[in-house]
C-alpha cells in the first residue's frame, strides 16, 4: 500500500508545532531574562527580554548615557538636535568631573521623552524659534538638575558605624572629622578623595582612573568606647556609581585579619548601607541575611591588638566586561542564598517527605496485612469503621489533629 505523501502538509503542521514550542517557550524565557535584572530594569515600558549591559567603567564619575534607552517618536527624534543644545546651552553648571558633551546629551535624553509627554504633536511641527522657547520654558534649572542626577555616576562614602552587642544603637566611627579624612587614601594614582555634600548630607567623593591601577584602597584607624569583643557588627553608607567592580572589606582587631566572605558589586545608583560582621547566632535565625561574613584569615602580634583599636580598610577591585557579566548574573541568585535559607528549607522537606512515605509504608502494610490476611474478632467492623474515617473531610479533622500534635509535644518541631 503506497502512502500518500503531502509535503507541504507536513511542513506547515512542523512549523504550527514549532510556533508553539516557540510561545510556550517565552515565559521560561522571560523569567530567566528577569532573574538577572537589577529592580530598575523591572519597570520598564514594554517587553523588554533582554537585560542590559552591565557597567564596568574605568573611569569614574561618569554619565550613564543608556541610562534613558525607551525609543523616541519620530517626531521628536527628527528635532533631538535642538533639544541637546538647550541642554547644552540652559545655563545649569555641569560638573568638571565629566564630559560637558556627554552630561548635555544624557539630559537631552530625559528631557525628550518628558517632552514628548508634555508637549501636543502640534508644537512638534513648528518652527525651530517657537518650538525652542517651548522648551526653553519647561526646562527649567530644577528640571535639568533632577535629569542630570538621574544620569550622572559618582561613587561616595558616607558615615562608618559600628554596634556592640549590648547596645541598641550604632556608634560612629570617626565622628567630628571631615568625611574625607576619615579614610586614608593608600592609592592617590587612581583615587581622588574629596569632601562633597549630597542633599545635604556630607560625604566623602571618590573619583577612580582605572587607567592607572586595577584597584583603589582606603583605610583607617578608630578607636571604640567598647570593648570589640563585643562587636556586633560594621556598617559602611556607599553610593553606588552602577558599576559592577568588586567591593571588598578588611578588618584588624584583637590581633587577628578578618576579610569579607564575598565581594560586594555597586550595580546600581543610589545609597546603600552594607553591613558586615562575624558569624554568630543570628546566622541560625529565619530572618533574611542582609549582612555580609567577615572570616578570620590571620592571626598575630603585626596585626591591631588594643581591645579599644580597629583598623578598617575597603578596596575596589577593577572588573573586566565578562567579570561584570558573570557577577550581574550571579548577582541575584547570591542575594536570595544569602537572604533566605534554602539549604534548610530543602532538608526540612526530605526529612518530612522521606519520613511521613517510610512511616506511612510500614503503618500501611501491617494494617493492610491484618485486615486481608488475618481473621480476628471485629475485623469487618473494624474495616467499615478505617472506611468511614477516611470520608471525614480534612478540614474537619485539621484542628483537632493539630491539638494532639501540641498536647504530644510535636509543636514547633520537625
């Protein structure tokens, strides 16, 4: 019997079949691609599948000019060239540390699409004069600050606290000193450290040239009102300059060299307080990890032994493109493994699973084996009585099965 054979049938149904695959395929798809996004690349217009290239500038401050990476209109694209001479030509003082090309372009971005919100699609087809005094007037000085901040990439250091175990609060390292001569710069070849305001709230600036050396090195000496072996914990407040170099920290006390566990990655802008500490009894709780280990890697008399002296040094090791890719990657799958406890999650559940299937199998089989093999007094009754016990719904029995669990002494354990 000769089959019959329909090619182009046979085509369209692989490719109907591959379309499928293709958007079933696309939630997976997603979920990945999100997984690997920093917060701000959540909420953007549209879909947008793939993430964004992470930073690894060599030179630090900088202007982030993908920052605003939404197309424009085709009517404002075509006049993008006037907005960036406003930008350029406003009035607003660039800062030295960049690029004044570069900073009026990145503002021009942000000014183009609020411009495209604000502006009717008849002020567009206007002349150059009327549309420019249009823009002239929305753009004003508070405006083009608040668009140049959303661009503009500087990392600063901010106050150092430390906090005793038996204190409530944290004590200030360094309090009454410039914020800039709290920490020795180590590395004047690739750093500039200098004392800056940032709402208001002073902080030291840092300006990096990785042109010069693969990494930077503050550090610094203090002396506590406490005794450190007391120490809880150390916290530094950093603003992140969205890039994704490798932030490590030092710590001499009581004789002995601790380092940070992890390297810290400042991808994203904005401030952020980072807080290391020891192991200790809080690595045992459920609450989330949002602390960073300091290990001890080394011990003896060349290292600070005052009980009232510690030393605190913070490096920032230069990435390369793919080291900032791999660490983005990584990036949020370390901050869940580190936050929630998955480990002990995962062994809470085969405990259970493998001990509820091992008991339930012999309970099972020697209940089973008596009531099918065995002929003892009741038996049928008996059998009636399992039957009827298993038509009660769950909901009915949930409470008072959870009583006798308690009165047992099985609350709150495994």
């Amino acid at each position: 019997m000769q089959v019959e054979r329909r090619p182009f049938l046979n085509v369209f149904v692989y490719a109907c079949l591959i379309a499928g695959s293709v958007l079933f395929t696309f939630p997976f798809v997603w979920m990945v691609s999100s997984s690997v996004k920093v917060d701000r690349e959540l909420y953007q217009r549209g879909i947008v599948i793939q993430p964004d290239t992470p930073h690894a500038p060599l030179r630090s401050p900088y202007v982030d000019l993908a920052y605003y990476r939404e197309p424009l209109g085709p009517e404002v694209a075509a006049r993008f060239a006037l907005i960036e001479r406003v930008a350029r030509t406003c009035g607003f003082s660039y800062p030295s540390t960049v690029d004044a090309a570069d900073a009026a372009r990145g503002v021009a971005q942000g000014l183009a699409r609020k411009l495209e919100m604000a502006l009717p699609p008849s002020a567009w087809k206007t002349g150059d004069a009327a549309l420019e005094a249009e823009i002239r007037r929305i753009a004003t000085p508070p405006i083009i600050a608040s668009l140049f901040e959303a661009v503009y990439r500087q990392m600063a250091v901010g106050q150092i606290r430390a906090r005793a175990w038996s204190r409530a609060s944290d004590d200030e390292l360094g309090a009454g000193l410039p914020m800039a001569a709290r920490l020795r710069n180590t590395t004047p070849a690739v750093l500039k450290v200098s004392e800056g305001l940032d709402h208001d709230q002073p902080c030291a600036t840092l300006e990096y040239d990785f042109t010069k050396g693969d990494r930077w090195r503050l550090e610094g000496e203090f002396t506590t009102d406490f005794d450190l072996h007391d120490l809880h914990r150390l916290r530094l407040q950093l603003r992140m300059d969205d890039s994704w170099h490798r932030l490590d920290c030092t710590v001499e006390k009581l004789g002995a060299l601790y380092k940070s566990e992890k390297s810290f990655r400042p991808g994203n802008p904005g401030w952020v307080t980072l807080t290391w500490q020891e192991p200790g009894p809080e690595d045992d709780m459920t609450r989330m990890r949002t602390w960073i280990h300091l290990k001890e890697v080394a011990r003896g008399p060349r290292f600070v032994s005052d009980p009232h002296k510690i030393r605190l040094a913070f490096e920032l090791r230069r990435s390369t493109q793919m080291q900032a890719w791999l660490g983005k990657i990584w990036n949020n799958y370390a901050a869940v493994l580190a936050q929630i406890p998955v480990g002990r999650y995962v062994m809470t559940s085969l405990y259970l699973v493998i001990l509820n299937i091992t008991l339930i199998l012999i309970s099972s089989s020697l209940v089973a084996y008596s009531i099918a093999r065995l002929r003892w007094p009741g038996r049928d009754w008996y059998f009636l009585l399992m039957l009827a016990t298993m038509m009660i719904p769950p909901q009915v029995t949930m409470i008072p099965g959870f009583l006798i669990w308690k009165h047992l002494g099985g609350y709150n354990t495994l």
